[in-house]
C-alpha cells in the first residue's frame, strides 16, 4: 500500500506545483504592475471627471448650489479634489474647505510649469502629470484644464495614496496566494485519493490475476469514469485468461492459417496461370487442326471447307477477345487506363450493344424489352462503360433459360445517380458462388461457359472498370432470374430534369 500511495503524493505535489507557479506569476504581476493599473486607472477617472465638468459647462450645469452636492459626491467617490478657478486665479468651485490651499498649489503648478512643458496637444484642453509639492513632502497626480468658459480646472490626487492602496493590495493577494496554495494541497489531497481509490482496487486485482486467480471482480463507482472502464476491461480480461491454457493452440493455429493462405495464393496464382494456359490452348489447338485438314485438302466440297473456315475464325475471335479482355483487366488493375469523362446518352449506348447481339437473340429466340427506355444522359468514360454494358448483355444472353427473357430497364436515385439493371430469366446463382463470381477466370457452371466461349474475365472487368469510375454495382438473384445491375453518375442536365 506504501507504493500505492506514492501516486497520491505525486499528483498531490503536481497540483501544488500548478498552484503555486500560476499564483507566484500573478504575485509577479501584481508586484511589478498593480501601481501602474492603479495609477493609470485614476488618470482615467480624472479625464472622466474633466470631461464631466467640460460637458455641465456647456450645458449650464456646473455652478451653482444645486450642482454642487452631485460634484462633490463624484469627486469624493473618486478620491479627487478638485478647484475651478477663474483666469485671476479667484475661485469658483471647490472641493476643499479651504480651497485657498488648492489655489496656492495651482499657482505653484503654474509658476513650476514652464510654458513649453505645459502646451496642451493637439485637440486637448488639458494635461495630467506628477509633481511633487515640496511644503506637503508628497507626490501628486495633477490634471489641469480649461473649460469652454475659459475657467481653470485644478484636479489632484495623492500618489502616495495611490502607490499605498496598492502596496496593501499586494500584501492582502500574496496572504490570499499562500492560503489558496495550502488549501489547493489540502483539497487535493481529499480528492485525489477519493479518484485514485479505484486504482488501487484495479492493482489488487492484477495482482490476484498474476498469481492465476481468476474470480476477482470490479465494481464500478456510484459515478462512472475511465478507471471503472478500465476496472471492468480487466475483469473481462480476467474471464478470457480462464481459457488461455485451452487456447494455447491459437498460436499454431494462426501459423496453420498462414500456410494455408499462403498456399492458396500460390494455388491462385498457379491456376491462373493454368486458366491462361487452358484459355489460349484450346482455341490455338482447333485453329491448327482445321487449318492442317483444309491444308491437306480433307474436304473436297465448298460448304465443309466453309465449316472449317467458320471454326478457325470463331476460335481466332475467342482468342481476340480473350486477350483484349485480358489487357483491358490489366490496364484497369494497374490504374493505366486513362478516363475520359464525359456527357453521353447511355439508352443509345445500350441500343448499339443490343444491336450487335442482334443475331443471337434471334437464334436463341429471346425475347426482349428496355421497359422505361428514355433518353439518360450520364456523366462517365464511354468506353469503359461501353466494356460494363457489353458485358452484362452477353452474359444475360449466354445464361438466360426458362422463358428466355431479357430485360433492361433504370432507376434513378435521389443524389444523382441512375441504376441500370440488366436482367435474365436464367438459373440463380449458388451463393457459394456469388461471391467469386467477380474474380478472374471464375466460372460458376464451367461447362455452359465453354459451350459459348466464356473465359471468366469479363465480370472482372466489370468490377475493375467499376472500382475505378467509383461506382456501386452487384447481382441479386430473383424469383424467376437474376439481375445484374450497376450505377452512374447523371450529367447536370437529366439530373435537373430528374429533379423537376
């Protein structure tokens, strides 16, 4: 407990340290300073009565008995006295009694004062200074001034008063500092330890955990703070170490887990490998047989020659477009491919990409439609999105089955954006493989893929092309197909009119 404690006096003395350097800087101020505020702060009254007297001289309010009760409250509040005195040097108002006296000391400032040390400035009617008046043996700050009706003023205040004041006033704050400091100590002393109670709790249970007894609890303070936060942490933590002779395996499982990772990568890199290897073969096989059969003259006739020129340009354009596929993918992932953004109708883009399938909707006989087809004009790289469209389409029309539909049709958002959904009235798709279905050479029925060409790159480019124009897309299996979808941004015109 001896050590415990030591904390306690540690923050005890850090916030007699504070204390006491923030109250000695305020001694120092008030030290070095406080004469000067106060001498300053009494100029300051002496302009505001000087003003005072100026504004009842033009109002017609100064002289008179009816006047001079308020001016002599003022001046006293104040502690000024005051003489006004006409330019032969005869009273008219005074604070004093015996206003002789302050004539006298108005004749001696006067006489003392030469008249370049007394020229008033610019726009001022009067002048304050010290002066020390040598039959009193004191120092005074004087105001001398001249009213509108051409009157004297003579306002002085005693400096020793002043400077006294403030000499009482610094004894009083350093006695205020040193009872502030001991008070700080002693109030800190209660509430420190009334805060660091908790602590103490939290390191008994830690040592209870160091010797493995895990059933020591923290219980929170009536007022919640951080150390009760950290006090039920350590409880919890408590409660998980009741386990870690059982879990002792994690770390060799971890280890497990990294070797399969890094073996699945290097499978992944293998069977990509294998899938480009696979990919190109195939094609290059059947163009080299056919070609070697029309060589060697198998077939005599036109129509069979036809078939077999038919095949080689079929796998050649396979091929073509394996690889183009490919170069596109690997453009995209190495951030290569340079955007050209611009505003294009992307219905008229989605005709042309309808246009150029014409023929297999035809031969599969399926049945078509853009259900809300409208002029929508987006904001993109047409070529990419050209890449997206053309995708979808063709993987619509190679899985579509059952009432061999195809639709396409938008929906258009709230900020901006316009979603385009392309469906097909083909089989679901397996969740298992919902989520690889993006990953390059990815083939969830392998077999209708070879059927029409597929090579599982062009999802990819889908999500490549879409990650890199920073835009939402997905699939969503529906009762009777599956949608694929993505979104654009609008262009500023169809998003006015979107708008409105």
């Amino acid at each position: 407990m001896r050590k415990s404690n030591k904390i306690n006096r540690q923050i005890v003395g850090l916030v007699a340290v504070a204390v006491f350097i923030a109250l000695f800087i305020c001694f120092l101020l008030n030290a070095y300073f406080l004469g000067d505020f106060y001498l300053s702060n009494k100029k300051s009254d002496m302009k505001k009565l000087f003003a005072e007297l100026q504004t009842r001289c033009e109002e017609d309010a100064l002289y008179g008995d009816e006047y001079n009760l308020e001016l002599y409250k003022n001046f006293e509040t104040k502690g000024v006295a005051c003489l006004i005195a006409k330019s032969d040097g005869s009273p008219v108002f005074s604070t004093d009694s015996d206003p002789e006296s302050l004539v006298d000391q108005l004749d001696y400032t006067m006489f003392t004062q030469n008249e370049s040390e007394f020229s008033l400035k610019p726009n001022k009617n009067y002048k304050i200074f010290t002066q020390k008046y040598p039959e009193l043996d004191a120092d005074y700050l004087i105001l001398i001034g001249f009213l509108s009706d051409g009157n004297v003023v003579y306002l002085r205040s005693s400096v020793d008063l002043i400077e006294n004041t403030a000499s009482s006033s610094k004894l009083f704050c350093f006695l205020s500092y040193i009872f502030a400091i001991v008070l700080a100590v002693l109030i800190s002393q209660i509430l420190v330890a009334r805060f660091t109670r908790p602590l103490f709790d939290i390191i008994e249970i830690t040592k209870r955990i160091s010797n493995f007894d895990f059933d020591a609890k923290y219980k929170p303070q009536p007022i919640y703070n951080e150390l009760d936060d950290l006090g039920e942490h350590i409880t919890e933590m408590s409660t998980t170490l009741k386990r870690a002779i059982n879990q002792l395996r994690s770390a060799n499982d971890r280890l497990q887990k990294d070797l399969e990772i890094r073996e699945e990568t290097e499978n992944m890199r293998k069977e990509f490998v294998s899938n480009v290897s696979h990919e190109l073969k195939t094609p290059i096989a059947l163009i080299q047989g056919y070609a070697e059969g029309l060589q060697e003259g198998i077939m005599d006739d036109e129509n069979s020659r036809q078939i077999y020129l038919d095949v080689i340009l079929d796998e050649a354009n396979k091929m073509n477009r394996l690889v183009r596929e490919m170069l596109i993918l690997n453009q995209l992932e190495a951030g290569q491919m340079n955007m050209d953004l611009a505003d294009f109708n992307v219905t008229e883009m989605i005709d042309s990409v309808v246009e150029n399938n014409k023929l297999y909707f035809t031969a599969q006989n399926i049945s078509y439609q853009f259900i809300n087809k409208e002029d929508c004009i987006v904001k993109a790289d047409e070529f990419l999105v050209e890449q997206v469209v053309t995708n979808f389409i063709s993987n619509a029309i190679h899985y579509v089955m059952n009432e061999n539909v195809i639709t396409v049709r938008y929906e258009f958002a709230k900020k901006g954006k316009v979603r385009i959904i392309v469906f097909n009235s083909g089989n679901n798709i397996a969740k298992k493989d919902i989520k690889h279905i993006w990953e390059k050479f990815y083939k969830a029925d392998k077999a209708r893929s070879r059927e029409y060409g597929g090579s599982g790159i062009g999802l990819s480019v889908v999500k490549a092309t879409m990650d890199l124009l920073h835009e939402k897309f997905g699939v969503e299996n529906l009762s009777n197909g599956v949608e694929f979808w993505f979104e654009l941004t609008l262009a500023k015109d169809t998003k006015n009119k979107q708008n409105s």
